[in-house]
C-alpha cells in the first residue's frame, strides 16, 4: 500500500484540525480550512463548561487528547465487539475500551459544542488477529502516555492540568500491563520522554486506521422497483 | 594563656557560633522562605473534570456488523484465493453510496490471511461468500433488525430484540413478489423529488427475482407513496411502501446496514 498523506487519511479533518490548532501552524492549508475548523475553535472559546476558565490552546490541547482517545476507545471497543481476541488477550478489549470511553465522555462533556468530531477507523484486522492486536495495544498506549506527557507542560489552565493528569498516569499504567503481556520491560527507562505533535502525527499516520466516514446518503432519484 | 591563644579561641569562639546560628536560625530568620514549607503549599488545584466511572458494553444478542467494501475484490465461495469467484464487490451503489456487505463471520486461511463471510447484495438472493479483509474497510455496527411480514402486510423495527415501531405496508403484486429472506439496508436516500417514491427511500440488498432488466438492477426499496390509500395491499412492483409519515418515522430510527427479514 503506498504510503498516504495525512490529508488523505484524515478526510474529516478531525487529527489535522487538533493538531494544528495546538502546534500554532499557519499554514495555508490549515488557513483554508479555517471556515470550518476555525468556527470549531471559535466555539471552544465560548464553550460553557470551560469559559473564562481555559486558554484557546487549553482547548485545542483538549482536542487533540480527544482525537486520541477516539483512536483508542474505537480500538479496543471494537475488539471487544468482534470478539475474535481470546486467551490471555481476552480481558483487555472490555477492560481497557471501558476506560477509554469514559475518557472520550469525560473530555468531550467538558469541551461540549467544542469537541471535534468522532473520526471513522478502519483497523485493516488488526481487532481480529491477537499479535497484531497485542502490538497495536502496546504502541496505543505508549503513544497515548507520551502524548499527554508532552502537552502537559503547555496547559495554561492548573485545574486542566490535574485533570490531564489523572488521565495520563491511567495511560501509563495501561502500557505498562500491555508491556508485560507482550514481553517487553514494563518501564525500560528512569525518565520517559514525551512525543511531540509532529511525532504522534507521524505515527498515527503511519497506522492508516483512521478513514472516511462511508457515505450511507445520496440525494438521487431512486430507481428502485417501486 | 597568652594574648595569641586567646585571640584564637575568641575567633574559634566566633566562627562556632556564627554556624551554629546558620544552622539554627535559617528558616525563622526569612519569613519568605516559609511558603517553601510542604505542609503551608496551597491546596492542589480541583480537576477541571472527572473521568467518569468506566462503563462496559451491553451484549445484546441482537447487534449484527457491516463492513464498507474499501477495494473491488471478487467474493468467493469459501474462504481461500483458490475457491470459485460467486461475485464482483464494487466499492459503490449505484445510487452513488458506498457499497456495504453485511458481516456473518471471519476465517483465517493457511497462510495467515484473513477472510470475512459477507451476506452479498447479488441474485439469486440471500447468497453469502467469503471477501478477503483487506478488501473491507469500516465496521459499522447496529442494534436495529426490521422484520416485514408478507401475509400480516406489516414492517416491524426491532431495537435489541424489542419492537420500537410498526406500520401497514404494501408489497408486491403476485406478478412481482417481493423475495423473501434475509437481507440488509443498503442506503438512504433522501431530498429527491418523486412523489411517487414518497420522501425518503431506503435501499436493501435485496432484488427482484423478476425483474431482472429495471434500471439499476431491480433492487427492492422500502420507500413511501403518493397513493396510500391503497395501503394495505398487494401492490407494487415488488417494493415496500410505507405511508409518508411512517417512513418518516422510520428513516429516524433504523439505521443503514440493519439487518432485513422478509418472510
């Protein structure tokens, strides 16, 4: 499969619009999209539930967190879902997709109108096959910690922070469970690094899980049998 | 004691007491440092928000899978590359959506590959076959089954197994029957201008047995009427009419890729 850009992956815009907003881009791509993507963080601004009380770049941090635990929730949910990851695997789906969809509910209920949207993820069988599934889960998580720890410094917001937080040492703890259970030294280093945006963008990329919504609605004429 | 031995011990004396008071005296002596203690730091900041508590899914009995076909691929009979081709996969409808397979089950091959059985949108109806994974893109998931009855003349949506909505329909004439058996809602369609298709027409894998030549491929659509006084009845060319309102109320509530019996 050649390799895709971004743009193409992300059809909906949902990684791109958060990630540029918290990187600052200026792009004239990302200009372009700013009709729609702008009026999502023009939202943000006046959201209820954080007016007054987070920086523009609070909220787009928000969002990029929430486009990783979309990943994330979407995963292990459909795993679970397919059922096809038994043995000592088959515990992880229900576990850890519960607890990423309580972070996906808990970030976009305090981004309300702000929150970008739910991409579509085609996992390409990899919630159906145990070793590839068992990768993706150590690499989800890896990323996921990395993420949140590189971010955190820019948080404005100290109440954000603690909420963030919170959320990040649950990521650690899930990589390292997910670690152990492919082999791998739970916590290898004395200091872990953060990944920055470019980083995350890249490996998220490279999955090419994340695709166009199908399209279940058409304005034509039916030609049905009538 | 001479003058040299006593000025020694006066500075010993001295320099004693200068660093017993350092050490004795640092904290007291700089009321700024005092905020540096851990017990007078501010209390920690409220998180912005809670994580909620973690919610397992329901496993309903009822919840079928579709999956968008993503590359054309050809469906086989049995899950291997060597087995007989039974269809063409397009990736599209011919009303322009994406072309969708509802998924039954999966198999990995010998060497490694991963094969998904589909129930497929072709003639004669009801037929499944295996397409590679690699070929599917999207899962969807619904919790929506709508059964229409053939003798009773009536559409009922089933919400996790419970009936959430019922209407009278038409079908087709005995010279144009509706097919019976298992299928799946393909797509919407919506905004077109037909009265005679009502506002909304749901597009289903299944497809006239008879005729075989209509526009499009003879496709079977759930769809509404401009004539619902006739309703019910046996009376379309092999479709499933629903008064205006009632496909309203339905296109609210049955999703695309439900699964559809007709029996």
């Amino acid at each position: 499969m050649p390799d895709l850009t971004l743009e193409e992956l992300d059809r909906d815009g949902a990684i791109q619009e958060a990630v540029q907003a918290v990187s600052g881009d200026t792009r004239a791509a990302f200009l372009g999209k700013a009709a729609v993507g702008g009026a999502a963080l023009l939202g943000a601004l006046a959201a209820p539930e954080l007016a007054g009380a987070a920086a523009t770049s609070d909220v787009a941090i928000l969002n990029y967190a929430l486009t990783l635990e979309y990943l994330q929730s979407a995963f292990y949910t459909e795993a679970e879902r397919l059922g096809a990851i038994k043995g000592k695997l088959a515990p992880i789906p229900p576990q850890l997709g519960a607890v990423e969809r309580a972070h996906v509910k808990a970030i976009k209920a305090a981004l309300g109108r702000a929150a970008v949207k739910r991409p579509a993820f085609d996992f390409q069988g990899v919630t159906e096959n145990q070793t590839k599934f068992l990768k993706t889960a150590v690499a989800f998580e890896d990323l996921g910690t990395a993420a949140y720890k590189a971010q955190a410094a820019r948080i404005k917001s100290p109440a954000l922070l603690a909420a963030a937080v919170s959320i990040h040492s649950v990521e650690a703890r899930h990589a390292a469970w997910m670690r152990f259970l492919a082999g791998a030294i739970p916590a290898a280093s004395a200091f872990d690094q953060g990944k920055s945006i470019p980083q995350v963008r890249a490996i998220v990329a490279s999955t090419h899980f994340i695709a166009a919504h199908p399209k279940k609605t058409s304005r034509k004429k039916p030609k049905y049998t009538g | 004691m001479t003058a040299v031995a006593r000025a020694f011990a006066v500075a010993v004396a001295a320099v004693v007491a200068a660093v017993v008071t350092i050490l004795v005296w640092p904290h007291s002596s700089a009321p700024s440092r005092a905020a540096e203690q851990p017990e007078r730091l501010p209390a920690s900041p409220k998180p912005a928000f809670v994580v909620p508590r973690p919610v397992r899914l329901s496993h309903s009995v009822a919840v079928s899978y579709w999956a968008s076909v993503r590359e054309e691929a050809l469906a086989r009979m049995a899950p291997s590359a060597g087995a007989p081709a039974v269809a063409d996969l397009s990736t599209t409808t011919p009303e322009g959506t994406t072309n969708i397979v509802l998924v039954l089950g999966r198999r990995t091959d010998g060497s490694g590959r991963l094969w998904v059985h589909v129930r497929l949108p072709v003639l004669p109806n009801g037929r499944t076959a295996w397409v590679p994974r690699r070929a599917l893109g999207v899962y969807g998931v619904v919790h929506a089954h709508l059964v229409v009855n053939l003798e009773g003349l009536t559409a009922t949506l089933l919400r996790d197994g419970r009936p959430v909505f019922r209407a009278s329909i038409g079908v087709g004439q005995p010279q144009w029957p509706t097919p019976r058996g298992q299928f799946y809602i393909r797509n919407v369609l919506t905004s077109f201008s037909s009265p005679f298709y009502g506002p909304v027409a749901f597009g289903t894998s299944a497809r006239s047995s008879v005729l075989t030549d209509w526009p499009a491929g003879g496709f079977i659509g759930i769809h509404g009427t401009d004539a619902p006084q006739v309703l019910p009845g046996r009376v379309s060319h092999g479709c499933i009419r629903l008064r205006n309102e009632d496909i309203v109320r339905l296109w609210k509530l049955m999703p695309v890729g439900t699964p559809l019996t007709i029996r």
